[in-house]
C-alpha cells in the first residue's frame, strides 16, 4: 500500500526510492519508510527527501519532481 503523504483531492504520483543497501526515508521531518519503496505516493510538485543510513553514517537529500500519473525515481547508494 503507497504512503499518502498529501490529502486525497490533489493530484498525486509515485517516487520509487531505493538506496544501496538501503537508507531510512523522510520528507519535512517526517518518516516515510525504509528503501526499497517502489511507490511513495505524493503530491504533484517538488518534494525533498531526505535519504539517511545510520550504519554508514551518510544521509543524502534529494529533490524529486512529482508529475501527475508517473512514477520518478530515486537511488542513491552509501
């Protein structure tokens, strides 16, 4: 089931994240889940997320832009 990050009348789509090996998600403060996420519903627009692996003691922050209907991708790896 896709993370709902926005309410239900705005236009969302999906970001696929995934990190290697893998990375804690978040957005604003707020956890989203843990890599792999083959589809982060959010709002249409641009989003920050921020991608961290206590393990490897790396966080990475990426801007995605969200289009209505598609999926973008994110992968970083640590």
């Amino acid at each position: 089931k896709p993370v709902t990050t926005a309410p239900a009348k705005d236009d969302t789509g999906c970001v696929a994240v995934n990190a290697a090996p893998w990375a804690h998600v978040s957005e604003g403060g707020r956890r989203l889940g843990t890599t792999p996420l083959p589809c982060l519903e959010l709002a249409v627009g641009k989003h920050t997320l921020v991608l961290d692996n206590p393990v490897a003691g790396q966080t990475r922050t990426v801007t995605v832009t969200v289009k209505s209907g598609e999926t973008a991708r994110v992968f970083e790896r640590f």
